[in-house]
C-alpha cells in the first residue's frame, strides 16, 4: 500500500461493502469477529471522503488513513479470529466450494490495495 493513491479509495469501499455483504448474507454463519474491522476500514474512507477540508488537510489526513487501514487489514486477518480463521464450511451446504472460491475472490480483490 506505499503507493496507494486517493482515487483507489472509492474501489477499496466498494470491495469492502461487496465482501461485507456476502458475508452477511450466508445462510446459519453469524457475524464473524474480523467483520467489524472491515466495517471501520469502510466507515473511515467514507469519513475521509465527505468530511470538508482543504487540500493540506486532504493530504495529512490521507497519510493517517493509510496507516489506519493498514493497521486495520492487518486486524481483520488476525491468524487466530480474522479471515484466515473464518469457517465458511459450517454446516451442510451443497454450493460449498462456489460459496469458498467467491469469499476467496472478494478477499482477494481487498488485499491487492494493500
């Protein structure tokens, strides 16, 4: 993420709502430990970019949120609860492996801003 610019900022929510939203969404899997991580990272970009400020403003505050995104990626895949530890194979479902290679795509599409 050292070269992370402004601009990828509305992808990087956006790639955040879409895994959030899956995860969500799965069928007898309660909200895991790692998805509020996911949801400050997306609440912070969503600060970043409607709160007013000038232009020197916009630059050191882009410099804080990069460490605190970073700090908090890093958070959501904590080996022991973040989403290398997510169980996504509870219970007996048919579409197991689409439901796996989906997470893992969604997962995937955020860790390449990093």
């Amino acid at each position: 993420m050292e070269h992370f610019e402004r601009n990828q900022l509305i992808p990087l929510r956006d790639a955040l709502n879409s895994l959030m939203k899956f995860v969500r969404e799965i069928p007898s899997v309660g909200i895991p430990q790692f998805y509020c991580f996911l949801d400050y990272m997306k609440n912070n970009i969503e600060i970043y970019l409607y709160a007013p400020m000038d232009a020197n403003e916009w630059e050191t505050l882009f410099l804080r949120l990069k460490d605190i995104l970073i700090r908090d990626w890093r958070e959501a895949n904590h080996s022991v609860w973040g989403i290398p530890a997510f169980d996504l194979l509870i219970g007996e479902r048919e579409n197991k492996t689409e439901l796996c290679l989906e997470f893992l795509q969604l997962v995937s599409v955020i860790d390449g801003f990093f």
